[in-house]
C-alpha cells in the first residue's frame, strides 16, 4: 500500500446520505487518503462563494492541495483521484484491455444509472406534482440498468467468489454504483410502492449478490455514517 502519511488532507464538499458525495468517500477511504469536509446547506448551493468553486452549484467538489487542483463532478473526481494516487492498482487496472472497460463502466454509471436513479427518487419524493408517467418512466428506466448490470454480472466469476465489473477484482467503478443502488430501495420503499416496482433479490440476483457484497465494506459503511460536518476525516 502506498504510503500517504506525508499528504495534506483533501478537501471535500459534501452533503450526508447523498450519492455523489458519497462515491468520492468511499474511494478516499479504499486509497486510505487524508481528507477533510466542508458541509454545505442546499441554499449555499447555488450561491457566488460556492459557485467559484463549482460553477454547476451542484455536490461534490474537492481541493487536493497536495497538487492545487480544484475538481467538480464525481467521475471526474473519481478519474483524478485514481489516476494520482492508486499507483498500486489496488482498486483499478492499468493493464489493455482492462482500463478501457473501467472507463466505459464509469461513464456507464454516471450517464446512466446516477441520472435515472436520480429521476425516479426525484419524480417518487419530491415533484410538487403527483405525475405517474413520469414515476413509470424513471422505475423502469431504473429495472432496465439494473438488468444491463445483472446479465453482465451473471456472466461472470472471479477466484473470490463474486462478479466483478472488470477483471476478477473489486475496482473502483464497481462502488461507483453502489450508493445510488442503495438509495433506489430506500426511495421506493418511502414512496410506498408496490414491490414489483423494486424487487432486485429477485428481479435481478447477480446485481442483489453484488450489491450486497459492496455493501459490507468499511468504506460504504463509513460514508452512509456520516451525518455531521465534524465527522467527514480520515
């Protein structure tokens, strides 16, 4: 393992029980980088402090002064952070054909499972309006990206046991999909809907395996921990 003792801590803009943020947590910690929080309300979202910063007005951001570069959207982060400082590839590949798929699930995950599981959570809890087309629409936008990855996954084993995105370990766009993966049910299970809306265990067994291998990590538990600006440290 690298050793980061002589790292200054990097900064995170972030929000609690928030996908986004959350990815760029976990990936902190399976690097085991230092790294410290600044906690946003939502209306300092979208004011000129923080939009010097991210001009989108959206989480996360991150400042890693160890390189003085400022970074907004997640994949990029995520991108950034492996390529400067998972030089072991502890949760990546530098090898052909491997780093190619690594990209292209990453761009899998934030063009397609972040923006729809997003719609459907929107759309279910927080549309002023009660628009059921609209409700169908992003559930069952969200059961047809579940399905890519449980047939993908059904397709694969690896020497541990599980299936993996790529190659025959865990890597970081494996956890790229895992917060948003728990976030769905919880929506649903809010909105009160049906089960056939959501029944991954037994819609989708290689994504419910998977997930639920993720999901025990110390990294994921330690991101769905953190409730207060004072906790966000490694």
């Amino acid at each position: 393992m690298a050793d980061n003792s002589n790292l200054k801590p990097i900064q995170l803009w972030w929000r609690p029980m928030v996908p986004n943020p959350a990815k760029i947590i976990i990936i902190l910690e399976e690097l085991s980088l230092p790294y410290t929080g600044t906690y946003l309300e939502l209306e300092e979202l979208k004011q000129p402090k923080y939009e010097s910063i991210n001009p989108n007005g959206r989480l996360p951001s991150i400042h890693d002064p160890n390189t003085d570069i400022t970074l907004w959207e997640s994949g990029a982060i995520i991108n950034y952070l492996i390529a400067t400082y998972d030089k072991t590839n502890k949760i990546s590949y530098d090898t052909f054909p491997e780093k190619h798929h690594l990209d292209q699930w990453s761009y899998f995950q934030t063009s397609g499972q972040g923006p729809y599981f997003g719609q459907a959570a929107w759309f279910l809890l927080y549309h002023s309006e009660q628009v059921e087309s609209a409700k169908e629409r992003y559930l069952g936008e969200t059961r047809r990206v579940a399905g890519v990855l449980d047939k993908w996954l059904g397709s694969k084993t690896s020497g541990d046991g599980n299936a993996w995105l790529v190659g025959d370990k865990i890597t970081y766009v494996d956890l790229m999909f895992v917060n948003w993966n728990a976030a769905v049910g919880m929506f649903v299970q809010m909105a009160q809907r049906p089960k056939e809306d959501w029944d991954p265990e037994t819609q989708f067994p290689h994504f419910w395996k998977w997930q639920s291998a993720m999901v025990t990590r110390p990294s994921f538990l330690k991101a769905v921990s953190l409730q207060k600006a004072e906790d966000v440290h490694l």
